[in-house]
C-alpha cells in the first residue's frame, strides 16, 4: 500500500482552526450560561448559533456540495469532526447541531425525487432526521434481529413493529426505517406527522436520551422506498462507517480537550508545596495518555483516507479506529477526572457528560466486542 502521509492542505488546516475558533468562542459559551438541568442546547439559543455557523459556511460541512452541503470527504471530515467536539453537548452530534443535521446517507441512493424531497429541504431547512435500525430483538444482528414488516398493498407500503434506541426522534421532521418486506431488508424514508407513529422517550444515562419508535399499520407511498427492495442492509454499510468514522474523530477530540483542561489544573494546583503538574505519577498519566489519543487519531485518519479511496479494507479500519478512539476517550476521560479530583465530577466542568457520553459511545455504531468480531474475523480468515 502506497501511502503520502497525512500533510493537510493549507484549506483543510484553516477550515479545522476555523471550526476549532467557532467552537470555543461561540458554542462553549453559550452551554456555560445554561443551567445543570439542561441536556442539550435549546431553541432559542440553537437557532442563533446556527444562523452565525451558516455566516461563516460551517453548515452540513460532510453533505455533498451539489445538494447545499459543505461536500467534505472523509479525510476531511474527521479532521474537522475532532475540532467541532471540544464542548458540552457534542454527543450524539458534534457541535450539537449548530453546524446542521447532516441527512442518512442512505438518502443519497434515492430517486432525483426523493433527492428533492427530503435532502435538499433537511439541508436548506435545518431539518432533522433519524435512521432506525435496531429494535427490541437487537440490534448488532439487524439482518436476523429486524421484525418490523412493510407490506406492500394497494396504495403502497404498511410499516408494522418496533424500533428501539432512535437518536433524535422526538424533534425529526422525517426518518428512514429498515424494515423486511418480502425481498429481505428494505430502507424507506417517512415523514413522522404520518398516522400510527407514536415515540416514547427511554432515560438513559448520557444526557441525549434515544427513544422508542413504534410504527401501527403506518401507511407509506410506493415512492417511499429507497433504492431497490431487498437492499437496505447494502445501503447502510456506508452509513455504519461514516458514523464509526464519527464516533471515533469524536472521541479523539474530547480526550484531547479533557487532557488540555486538566493540564491547566495540574499546572496550577498546588499540593504539598508544588504544582500537581510536578509529580511523576501524574506525568505519567499524561504521557500514557498522549500515546493512546495519538494512535486512536492516526487509526482513525487511516480509515478515513482508506475510505475516501474507497478501499475494501476501509470497513475494517473503521471498526479498528472506533474501538480504539471510544475505548481510548473512555479511559482517558476517566484518568483526567481522577487528575481534577472533585473538580472533574463537577457540572462546571464538561468532564462527567464526556464520561458518560464516552460510555454510551462504546455500544453505539458497532460495540467494542462486534468491532474486535470484525477485526478478528479478517485476521483470522484463513485459520477458520
């Protein structure tokens, strides 16, 4: 394998300082002025922030640029993924939602029609969606573990069952499902005014709670199918590595900023007469940490220039570079509260909702132990 390095343009370096700048100046401020009941950033102050994000061009920054997105790659997005995380809410979406709500990916396989009815208003209008995959029965297994039904009548489909652990349902406008109809796994995209809907939130212990979904004789058009029947899981292997993708640059980023902020602690805290910052077993810390947040960033620009390129190993280094940044953040978050003591328990502080969202990263889009399956799986190919 031939391989450049990771030399960012002149035009990737400033868009990255550019969102990095936004971030601290305008999103970090605005989580502080709220108040610990909070969970995610509100409308009015939401709405504001995105009209300034839109001002400078930071808006659906990862969506093609022939539907109104920013048309970034890969590569590039997970270097500006990592910047746009260094606050409070930017879990289950970095920048929690001021740079927009980036439609499914899978939208991108429809009809010119359903390109226009759903992708280019969700970009131009702010509007948000949701992709529904898992259920009660599972969700790491979709092709097995999927109950919910379209069945095909007169007027078009009839979507019966559950879905478990949909991110962002209660305040979407439109949604794609995955649902077996007679042909295998299909993906259809609704709109979730449609009779027979009804979303439950489930409390949970990160601060954006998912929800149930359960769909009641729902009835949707025959246009609401994307791309061929039978074809959905297909259709959604892209859009599980863009979102392990995201994760990962997402963990990357947290870790880096929960070491920066516990950094200035330790430079300042004094303990027995000297700097926190001066004893070995906090140096330690630190170091151990620097080596891990580092491999988890190179393994996670790895896969996404392997992706760009659109190499058959890219699935492979985006389940290794989610496993290792989520697993990394983790740990690293965890050994950063432990520098600030009380301090890192604190909801002054962003440290506890990382440590919570980090906990929650390492079951989303693929858990630890399905991502090591797939790691071991292609190592092992030959021995089985």
């Amino acid at each position: 394998m031939t391989f450049a390095g990771f030399d960012l343009s002149d035009e990737l370096a400033a868009l990255a300082n550019l969102v990095r700048d936004f971030t601290a100046r305008e999103i970090v401020p605005a989580e502080a002025a709220l108040g610990p009941e909070h969970r995610s950033i509100p409308q009015p102050v939401l709405g504001d922030l995105r009209t300034k994000a839109r001002q400078v061009g930071l808006w659906c920054m990862d969506a093609p640029e022939e539907y109104g997105g920013g048309g970034l790659g890969a590569f590039d997005s997970v270097v500006v993924w990592e910047q746009a995380c260094k606050h409070r809410f930017c879990f289950p979406i970095a920048g929690g939602g001021v740079f927009g709500h980036t439609p499914p990916v899978v939208l991108y396989a429809g009809t010119p029609e359903q390109i226009d009815t759903w992708v280019r208003p969700a970009i131009a209008e702010a509007r948000t969606g949701f992709s529904a995959v898992a259920e009660p029965s599972g969700g790491t297994d979709p092709k097995r573990a999927i109950r919910t039904t379209a069945e095909r009548v007169a007027d078009g489909w009839l979507l019966n069952g559950t879905k478990m652990w949909i991110t962002h349902a209660d305040h979407a406008e439109y949604g794609v499902v995955y649902a077996r109809t007679a042909s295998g796994i299909s993906a259809f995209v609704l709109d979730t005014s449609t009779p027979g809907i009804t979303i439950t939130p489930i409390p949970m212990m990160r601060d954006a709670w998912p929800f149930e979904v359960r769909f009641d004789d729902c009835l949707l058009p025959e246009d609401a199918l994307i791309g061929e029947e039978g074809h959905g899981l297909t259709l959604a292997g892209a859009w599980l590595s863009k979102g392990r993708l995201s994760y990962a640059a997402r963990a990357v980023g947290v870790a880096e900023e929960a070491m920066r902020l516990a950094a200035d602690w330790a430079a300042e805290r004094e303990t027995f007469g000297a700097p926190l910052a001066t004893r070995q077993a906090i140096q330690f810390v630190f170091a151990d940490a620097r080596v891990a947040v580092d491999a988890a960033r190179l393994l996670t620009w790895r896969a996404a220039w392997l992706a760009d390129r659109g190499r058959p190993e890219a699935r492979r280094a985006a389940a290794m570079a989610k496993l290792s940044a989520t697993e990394t953040g983790f740990g690293v978050v965890d050994q950063m509260i432990q520098v600030l003591g009380a301090m890192g328990l604190a909801r002054e502080l962003p440290l506890e909702s990382w440590f919570r969202d980090l906990r929650a990263a390492r079951l989303i889009e693929g858990s630890s132990e399905i991502l090591r399956d797939i790691v071991a799986r292609d190592e092992l190919r030959g021995a089985r």
